[in-house]
C-alpha cells in the first residue's frame, strides 16, 4: 500500500500528469458542491411543498389532490355541483343568506336604537331649550272702571218718616233687577250716570212719587227715578181694594273699583227676567238715556239743557 501511495505521489509530481490532476480535482470539488447545493434546494422545495393545514372555516374548502375536479359553491363544501354548471356570481350563496339576513336585522335594530336614543336625547333637551327661551307674556288688558250701587227697599210702614223705616238691603246691584222682586216687579236697575253720579230705575207701573230724586224725561212724563247718594225717593200705589202702600227706595252708596276683563262681565251680568219685563212692557228703551262705551255707565240723549231741566224737574205729590 506504501509503494503505491509513493508510485502516485510521484505520478502527481510528474509535470505531464499535472493538468489531469487539477482536471480530477475541479471535478471532485463540483460533484461536492453540487451535492450540497442540489440537496439543500431539494430539502426546501419539499418542505415548502408540504400542504399546511388551515383551520377549519364555514368557507369552501379545496384539498390538494382534486384541484382538476369541480368543487361545489357552497359554505359547507359539500359535492352538490352537477357537472360545473354556471351560476349568477351576484346571487349569494345559499349558507351567507342567513348570516346576511342577520347582520341586516341586526344594523336595523341598531339603527332603531340610535334613533330611539336621538329622540330621548331631544326630548329631554326640550326643557332646557324652552327654559333659556321662555315666551314672552302677554300684555294683560288694561283694568276698566265698573261701579256698585248699593240700594234699600221695601214698604214704609203707615206713620213712618223718611229715611227711618227698616228696608230691604240691595247690595251690588245688577243691570236689569228688578225690584222688590222679579215676580213684583215695581222698578227696574239700569245703570248709574256719567261718573257715578247717580244710579237710575225705570218704572214698571204708574205711582205718585214723593222723595229728593229726579224724574225723568220730566215730572209730567216720569218714566225713570234718577237719584244720587244718600237721597231717597217714596213710591205710593193704589191697591184694587183702596188701599194705599208705600215704597222707599234709598241709595246707600256709589262706589266703582277696577274690573279685569275677565271679571267684567260678572260684574255687569244684566238679569234676563228684568229684560224681558221691561221689553214686554215696551219699556226697554229710553229716548232720554242711552248707554255709553262704559259698560253699565248711562248719559244723557239730549243737550246738557235738557239734562238740568230734567233733574230741576218737580216731583209730582210734593
């Protein structure tokens, strides 16, 4: 073994032989090369050959070994395709309907919410928004000037002074009153004179008048009592049977107050029983006196002549 390690030493030495050595050993170390590089790509390729394995989805699902086979379009990957027909590629398949139907019921429940949620919010903004905000009042109506009259009536006992007998007591009286009471009707309230200065009846029936007040439109023609505070004015009738009685009627007191407009009309409620006396009787209207813009407030028709003639006039039986 020696002499031929020796024999090809000196063969290796030998210039002749020296190009086929270098030839030998180029060749050995690409053989080397090739081996190592050849196989480290083999190893790689068939690593990355090696199917991963996915984890399990509701999609389709393709194994590696029927790549050429037709695979149904379904989400449970289930072999229902027959022989690759075509389908509409914008219908949905048949296992995403129901989670598409899910997701659209639950953005609409969402949707509801939100709204609900925007509509609580606004409601509750609402009180806040009108009390930075608050409407502005309304102006009241300006108060009117109303007046009360306060009378006494009723019979004079035979004998009696004036002023001394014990009356029936009127207080407030209304437009309209009839006196002493709607079923006897003697005199009929119609209002009180330009500042209050008297309060005026209309007579119902024919009477001799004894007293301080003023007849109206004149003594000889007295179809109305016009009497100021604290005077009085004696009504006499004549019964069927001869016999005489007497009426008193006495003005106690004038006063006037502020009304609003809503209390105005109570204050000057007329009584409808004392209208329709008056109007039957074809009393209603009086030529002498009209009513003013003033509610319950009468002034005189004619000139302020006529007016003093009126109140200067004498009664009849003084």
């Amino acid at each position: 073994m020696t002499d031929f390690l020796k024999a090809l030493k000196a063969d290796l030495q030998n210039r002749q032989m020296l190009p086929f050595v270098v030839l030998v050993v180029v060749g050995l170390l690409g053989a080397v090369g090739y081996t190592l590089l050849g196989g480290g790509s083999t190893a790689t390729t068939d690593t990355a050959s090696v199917p991963i394995a996915a984890p399990p989805s509701a999609g389709i699902v393709v194994s590696p070994a029927n790549r050429e086979t037709a695979v149904a379009e379904t989400t449970n990957g289930a072999g229902e395709q027959r022989k690759g027909a075509s389908r509409d590629p914008f219908k949905l398949l048949p296992g995403s309907e129901k989670a598409e139907a899910s997701a659209s019921t639950t953005t609409s429940t969402s949707s509801s919410s939100t709204s609900s949620s925007g509509a609580s919010e606004k409601s509750s903004s609402s009180p806040s928004e009108e009390t930075k905000a608050p409407a502005k009042p309304s102006k009241p109506a300006k108060p009117k000037t109303v007046y009360r009259v306060a009378a006494l009536f009723g019979i004079v006992p035979a004998g009696t002074l004036p002023l001394t007998a014990q009356l029936t007591p009127f207080e407030n009286l209304k437009l309209m009153t009839a006196l002493p009471s709607a079923q006897q009707p003697l005199i009929v309230f119609r209002g009180v004179t330009a500042g209050g200065k008297s309060a005026s009846f209309t007579l119902v029936g024919e009477a001799i008048l004894h007293g301080n007040g003023s007849c109206l439109p004149n003594a000889s023609q007295c179809q109305a009592i016009d009497l100021q505070k604290d005077h009085y004015e004696q009504l006499e009738y004549l019964t069927p049977t001869g016999e005489t009685i007497i009426y008193e009627l006495r003005i106690v007191s004038i006063d006037s107050k502020k009304a609003s407009a809503a209390s105005l009309k109570s204050e000057l409620r007329g009584e409808k029983v004392g209208r329709e006396l008056l109007r039957k009787a074809g009393l209603l209207e009086m030529p002498f006196l009209r009513e003013s813009t003033q509610s319950g407030v009468l002034v005189f028709a004619a000139h302020n002549g006529f007016a003093a003639r009126a109140h200067g006039a004498a009664h009849r039986g003084h």
